[in-house]
C-alpha cells in the first residue's frame, strides 16, 4: 500500500499547446507501480482553460474546488464541486475555469498513457 499527502507532490505547468493557466500533480501512476490507472489532480486558475483536444482513452473526473464549464458534443455546460465526469475515448472536450478561484479536479486515466508520454499531456 502506498499513502502520501498529496501536497507533497509536486505540481508541474501543463505544456501542451492550447493549455492556458494549468498545472498538474502525478498523484498516483507508473512512478508508484500502479498497473491500471494514473490518478492526476489538475489546478486551472482563474481564467484558464485546459485545451480543446482528444484521445484514444477515456478518463473519469471528479472536481473538487472552483467553478468552470466542461466543453463536449453535446455543448457546454456548468461543472461544480461534487460533479462527476464521464469523458469516452475520442470526444473533444476541454474545462475553463469561469469563477474567481481555482478549479481543481481529479483525473483517472490509464496507467499505460503514462508509461510513453510526457504526464503533462
């Protein structure tokens, strides 16, 4: 079993084109031996965005602080703490902090994506 303090993670800016004010924190990934899923917290600060991209894998997110819209096929729509969400593999989509404070959420990926790529992408 593996337990840290999740503020003793470090926090990296997120690089990839079209991110705006965002960084992120590997909380849990192949740097842990975790076989299945990486568990990443994202911080977009007020005014920014994550980019409008896709992917071949899906993710599931919890928020946990600050306020923003989540951009799919379907529209866009408010996300709030407590929300949950689905993203299926190769949707466009993207998160905009719209509020005063950070937007904070939890992202569950596959592990694998971690193994090849730069974790800020």
């Amino acid at each position: 079993m593996i337990i840290k303090s999740s503020p003793s993670v470090p926090s990296a800016p997120v690089t990839m084109l079209g991110a705006c004010k965002v960084s992120m924190q590997m909380l849990l990934g192949p740097q842990d031996q975790c076989p299945n899923f990486a568990m990443r917290k994202f911080s977009v600060a007020p005014g920014g965005n994550t980019p409008r991209h896709q992917h071949d894998y899906e993710h599931e997110i919890l928020v946990l602080g600050g306020r923003g819209t989540a951009f799919s096929a379907q529209g866009v729509r408010e996300i709030v703490p407590g929300d949950v969400i689905f993203v299926p593999p190769n949707e466009m989509h993207q998160f905009v902090n719209t509020g005063t404070e950070n937007l904070v959420f939890i992202c569950l990926v596959p592990a694998s994506v971690h193994r090849s790529v730069d974790c800020s992408k």
